[in-house]
C-alpha cells in the first residue's frame, strides 16, 4: 500500500457514501462501524463486502 492508503479508504468509503446517498439510499450505522474498520486498515475490502453480505443474508449462493 502506498503511504496514502488511509486516504484513499476514506474517500473511498466517502464516495460510496455520498453515490449511496444520490441514489436515494441511506446507510446504516452497521455499515458505517464496518466501514471505519476498513478505513483504519482492520478489514480488507473482501471482508468489507463479506460483513455487508451476512448483514442482509446474502451469503446463501
């Protein structure tokens, strides 16, 4: 990772946020605790996606 990494996982969560948001959509405080661990590098985006999937009962293929 490039010593800009925490900035670009915040923007990134930012971004995502903000095109949830411009849809219509709001997101739960779940995904936001989810969200800050994967901004401060505790979680991947893999586990970012995975957390959010067993949220909503996705993970059944």
């Amino acid at each position: 990772m490039s010593g800009d990494w925490l900035n670009d996982r915040v923007e990134d969560v930012a971004l995502a946020v903000h095109s949830t948001q411009m849809e219509g959509g709001a997101v739960s405080v779940a995904f936001m605790d989810d969200a800050r661990d994967y901004e401060r590098g505790l979680i991947d985006p893999a586990e970012l996606v995975a957390r959010t999937r067993r949220r909503y009962g996705l993970d059944a293929a």
